[in-house]
C-alpha cells in the first residue's frame, strides 16, 4: 500500500512540475510507475494517456478564455 501511495505522489509531482513547462513529463513518471509499481506497460501506457486527458481538459478552458472564444 505504501509503494502505491508513493507512486500516486510521485507521479503527481513530476506531473504538476513539467506541467507548468508545458510538457508531460511522461519521459519521466511513465518508467517511474513501470518500475515502482510493476506493472504490464499497457497498464502504464492507459494511466498516461489517463494523465494526458487530465493536462488537457484545464488547457481547453485556458486557451479558450485567452482567445476569447467563450463569452
């Protein structure tokens, strides 16, 4: 359980801070749940592409208040 609980932060950490540099940070926390976890990497690629939609969905609202596409 605490391996778990590690992961999901340490995840979460890599994935907070090359979010603000407007990467993924997959290079980088995708070998992390691989190993940490020992999971099969389809698993792991899913819980990226899962992460990906979580970056993405706030952008959609960012972009479209920037440009003034939502009244």
């Amino acid at each position: 359980m605490i391996e778990i609980i590690t992961t999901v932060a340490l995840v979460f950490i890599i994935f907070l801070v090359f979010s603000m540099f407007g990467k993924g940070g997959g290079e980088l926390y995708l070998p992390v749940i691989l190993t940490l976890l020992s999971i099969t990497f389809y698993v792991a690629a899913g819980v990226s592409l899962f992460l990906i939609l979580l970056q993405s969905i706030p952008m959609i609202f960012i972009y479209s208040y920037k440009h003034k596409l939502v009244d």
